[in-house]
C-alpha cells in the first residue's frame, strides 16, 4: 500500500506492504540502517525514532499508521552542515559511544527529551532513557553528554531545537 | 504477499463497520505495543488491523458533574500529563508512570491495556478500585461492563469479536479519599509486575473508615478487589495493628484464589509488605504516593 508521510522533514511516498513495521520500513525500503533491529519488543530502544515529535520504537508502530505523521531518524538529526550536532559530539566528548550500537536511540531519546525540557535534572534525564539499554558505558557518560547539552543550548539557544 | 492487511477508520461508526464486515477477521489497532509484540510469538490471527488510534472521540479525557470519560485510545504519556485524572485519580496516573519507558508510554493506551488483560497489567488494580466502567461498542448496540468483570482471566475478556472498547467512565471518588498504587518489578522501568496493589480509601469526620477499595495485581487470575479486606478496615478507626490485620487478610484471600504455588513464598511476603505500605500512605500519612 501507498504510504506517504514526512520523513527527516521531507515528505516522503512508498509502496510497501500492510503487514510491516515502521522500524522494517525505514530499514528495508529506505536504507536508513542507524535505526537499529535488537529486540523488537519494545524493550531496549535500539529502534528509537521520533514520531509526530515523540519518543517511539519503531518496532511497535505499524508502518501504515505514519501515514500523514512526521518521522524523525537518526539519519534526520545533525548540524546544518552535515555532521553531527552539539548532543552528538557531546557524546563523542564525554565518552558516551562504545560500541555505539545504542547511540542512535540514545540521542533520539535525548532529543525527545530536550525538545520538551529545557533544563531537565540528572533523574530526569535517566528516566527519560528509562527504555534505551546501552551494555557498555553504564550510562553516567550518557547522562552526562545530554546535560551538558542542554546547558550549552540554554546559554545559546540552538537552531534546531523543536519547541513544544 | 502480506499477511495481514491494514486499514484506517476515520470515525467511531467507520471502525465498527470496518471490525464487522464479514469474512474478514479484523481487530482493533491502537498503539501497537502488545500487537506487534504478541505476533513475533503466535501464529497470526487476524486478516486485518483496523486502526482507532486518530478518532478525535477514543482520544479525549473529560469531567462531567461527578463523572470521568476517557477514550480507549488514550496513551499513558497523555494521562500522566491530564490534569482531571491527576486531581481525582492520582493512583491511577502514579501506575501509568511505572508502564514500560517513556516511549512505550507514548503508544500504549488504557484500551489495550485492558483488553489485553494480562494479570500484570500496570492499569488494571487503579481501574478496578475506581470501579470504572468499560463501554463497548458494535453494530447490536452500546453495552457497559465494569472492569472487574470485564476481565475473565489472563488475556481473557468479555469482549466479543467486532466489538469495539470505545471509553471508560467512573464517578469521582469521594473528595477527601487518598489513594496510592505501588509495583514491585526488577527495575524501575520497562519491567513487567511482579506484584503490585491499588488502594483507595477515605476516612468520615469521627476518623472511621468509610470508604475503602483494595485491589492488587498479579496476585489472583484477574484483578478485583477483595471484600473481605476492606471489610477487615471498613467502620474501623484505621491503626497500625488494623492496617496489619488486612494485609494479613489479603494474603490469606490470594492463597484461597490460587492455591500453594511455587511463587507463593515470595507472593504472600511481598503483598503483605506493599498492603501495608500503601494502607500506611493512605490512612497513616499523606497518600498520593507510589513506590
């Protein structure tokens, strides 16, 4: 079925069957592989993406039901040059990427976050990654990366900041 | 070839035509978060999702007098930021906060966590205490269910196939009622219920209890309140030594329902623990509270 909707801010149409998911969708018919397949239950955030704004796993979201909706990817985050934006190389800075499996679903979640608080609390920073599992870092480095990041767009207001 | 098809209703009539054409199974779609997680382990069982999530109706919180509606397809994320449930409900919020993560919270809505009916379902206890009213929906008419007896058994319910779970509707619990729902899990987030409890109570102007609704999770089959608990506390000056008789009560009532199991060695210290607990928070300090 047709399926038109917004993807990383450009409007997107594709012919893929009713029976898949958003996270099968954006992997196998748009070749955007930073959204990554590990559970598909729902469990650890792996398959992040921005859904109308929000926090979602993909792997949950029928691909059909985005029809008309606004979908950000990992792929739809960074500077307007290209590379990667303050959150992003805060991760690099702080140590948050080892592996790096979990990351874009981190800075997705790190993203929803930011977008409705501007200056959130270390709790509420790890509660909103509550649902991204990282078997690496131990999260302190993850946590920190996102708030360093919002103190440094607090002080500056960042351009791509999304406001609520 | 896909093996399940997909279609979006655009109103409450259209998702009741959609769920009854004939020869073709369909069952409704609203967040997806049990769907998609139930057919990676059975075998399909529909021809066809029919999506409720974008009718303006299933996804509105309202107050009316004395009574609260709120639609199927409202999302936890949306209720725990809805100020009618949090003034007249906060149990009920404080459970939707421990469902899954944040992004979970965003999908999954009251319909599907009660029609789903899992034992361990974070909604259901706050639901059974407020007495809420499930509304279905079909072709032969409107029908109220409370949750209660909604609910016959794990992933069991009384909905029939083309019936659509619209609302739920309770009357505002007395004014000066506390309230508090606790969950024991291995984590604070993404764990499902070992355990839990929802309890809502009220004392009169002389300090005897006079309102009381207890009901836990995952202890029993389905949840539902347990009478003999609250009558333990009902007319009574709430105390300590009170407090603990109905936990005791409790424990001995989920052993009656269930039997000795392997679990219940674990279960019968635990739900005297979160029974006092919250029957504490409510009768001895401020309520409102969680964990």
């Amino acid at each position: 079925m047709l399926i038109n909707f917004i993807l990383n801010h450009n409007p997107v149409s594709v012919d893929a069957p009713a029976d898949i998911t958003l996270l099968a969708l954006l992997r196998d018919h748009f070749k955007l592989t930073g959204t990554k397949e590990a559970c598909e239950v729902g469990e650890c955030g792996a398959c992040s993406v921005l859904l109308d704004g929000e926090l979602a796993n993909s792997c949950l979201v029928a691909a059909p039901s985005v029809m008309g909706r606004d979908v950000v990817t990992i792929e739809g985050i960074h500077a307007e040059d290209g590379g990667p934006n303050d959150l992003q190389r805060n991760f690099i800075e702080k140590g948050a990427v080892q592996c790096g499996f979990c990351i874009p679903g981190m800075v997705i979640a790190g993203e929803a976050l930011l977008a409705i608080k501007s200056e959130p609390s270390r709790l509420e920073i790890r509660e909103a990654l509550a649902g991204n599992l990282c078997r690496c870092t131990g999260y302190m480095q993850i946590v920190d990366a996102i708030e360093t990041t919002a103190k440094g767009r607090a002080e500056k207001p960042h351009p791509e900041k999304r406001e609520n | 070839m896909a093996k399940y098809d997909y279609v979006l209703a655009k109103s409450l009539d259209h998702a009741v035509e959609l769920l009854n054409e004939s020869g073709i199974r369909s069952i409704p779609l609203a967040g997806g978060t049990d769907i998609y997680v139930a057919i990676r382990v059975n075998p399909v069982w529909f021809d066809r999702l029919v999506d409720i999530r974008r009718i303006p109706e299933l996804n509105k919180v309202s107050l009316d007098k004395d009574q609260v509606k709120f639609g199927a397809a409202v999302t936890f994320s949306h209720a725990i930021k809805n100020p009618i449930l949090l003034k007249v409900a906060p149990f009920l919020v404080e459970a939707c906060k421990t469902i899954g993560g944040p992004a979970v919270r965003n999908c999954g809505t009251f319909g599907g966590n009660v029609s789903n009916a899992a034992a361990c379902a974070d909604s259901l206890p706050s639901l059974v205490c407020l007495e809420a009213v499930a509304h279905l929906c079909s072709p032969k008419g409107q029908r109220q269910v409370k949750v209660e007896n909604l609910v016959k058994g794990p992933h069991e319910t009384q909905i029939e196939t083309g019936e659509l779970l619209t609302h739920f509707t309770f009357q505002v619990p007395p004014k000066n009622a506390k309230s508090c729902f606790i969950k024991i899990g291995r984590r604070k987030a993404q764990s499902i219920s070992r355990l839990s409890i929802a309890v809502i109570g009220a004392v009169n102007p002389a300090g005897m209890v006079d309102y009381i609704r207890v009901c836990p999770g995952a202890a029993v089959a389905t949840p539902v309140r347990f009478p003999q608990v609250e009558a333990v506390l009902l007319g009574k000056k709430p105390n300590k030594e009170s407090i603990t008789a109905a936990s005791e009560q409790l424990v001995a009532d989920m052993i009656q329902s269930t039997g000795r199991r392997w679990s219940t060695e674990y279960k019968e210290i635990t739900l005297k623990a979160i029974a006092e607990r919250s029957l504490t928070k409510i009768f001895l300090e401020d309520g409102h509270h969680v964990n």
